[in-house]
C-alpha cells in the first residue's frame, strides 16, 4: 500500500498537468473572422467641445492597430475594406481633484471621457462593440502662473493611448 501512494500521487499530478489550468497567452484568441484582411478607421465623431479630440483618439487606435495586429487599417471606409470601426465620442470633461490647502487654488484635476465604438462588417454584423468606454486622466495644476503650461492636453494624450490599447486588447482578444 506504502508503494501504491507515491504513484497513485504521481499519475493525478501528471494528469492535471496534462489537462492544463485554462490559461492562454494573450493574443492569440480572436473574436473577429479570420478572413478579415482589412480595417476601416474613419475619423471618430465628436459630440463634445474638445477641439479636436477625435482626431486624437482615432490615430491612437490606428497606431494600435497597425502595431499589434495583422490587419491593414484604411481611413476610407467605402466597399473595400472588411470591416469599419466607428467610434463617437459622448463627452470630454476636466474636473477639479485636489486643492491647495494654503491658496485653495486647484492643484490637481482630472479629464474623463466617454466613448462608444463599434466594428461592423459590411453585410451589418457587429462583430464587436463597447457603448460605453470611460477613460480618465488625473493631472497637475501648475502653481507658477508665468510658467503656466496646459496640462491637459498631454493627460488627454496619454489617456487616448490608453483607450486605443484597451479598445485594440478588446477587440483581438477572446476574454
């Protein structure tokens, strides 16, 4: 029975390794049709007063796209691509975080903003959508009004990257 034990442990172990934990490498898995070759990015709508925050959003994704995936990304979303990704931004807001406890002056805010996507095959398949994407940005006030510099547009930037890595993780990725 003493030798019945050790093997008994060894063969459950080697099963188990063999039926693995469900894990995968990310990456690999997609959700979009493999005889999908090309996507269409059409600049992005904005419903909101921030100059020219689509266009920031949408070449974002576009570097995303063309960096972590296989596919051709076009602007023009006439017949020839497979695909179109359709993005609107909703709204675009900096917010007051932190105060100075001396002045009372803003020392910090943050930037939010909403946005909904969708990636529609030309037949009208959604093959994948997100309506409701919120992203925010905290960033620094600048206490030096002669060496003021607008802080928000760079925490726009690095938040826009950040939807474009989500949104591509998103749609590549079986989760």
């Amino acid at each position: 029975m003493n030798r019945a034990l050790p093997l008994l442990l060894a063969t459950i172990i080697g099963l188990a390794a063999l039926a693995g934990c469900g894990y995968h490498i990310a990456g690999h898995a997609t959700r979009l049709p493999a005889s999908m070759r090309t996507i269409a990015v059409p600049v992005f709508v904005n419903q909101t007063q921030t100059y020219r925050i689509e266009q920031v959003l949408t070449r974002d994704v576009v570097r995303e796209l063309l960096s972590r995936s296989r596919y051709q990304v076009t602007s023009d979303s006439g017949h020839d691509s497979d695909a179109v990704l359709k993005g609107t931004v909703i709204s675009a807001q900096a917010a007051p975080l932190t105060y100075d406890a001396q002045t009372g002056r803003i020392s910090s805010a943050v930037v939010t903003v909403s946005m909904k996507v969708s990636l529609v095959d030309h037949g009208g398949h959604v093959l994948f959508e997100n309506q409701n994407y919120t992203f925010r940005q905290q960033y620094q006030v600048s206490r030096e009004v002669t060496s003021f510099f607008e802080e928000e547009t760079p925490a726009l930037q690095r938040m826009s990257q950040d939807f474009a890595r989500t949104l591509v993780s998103d749609m590549l990725e079986a989760f």
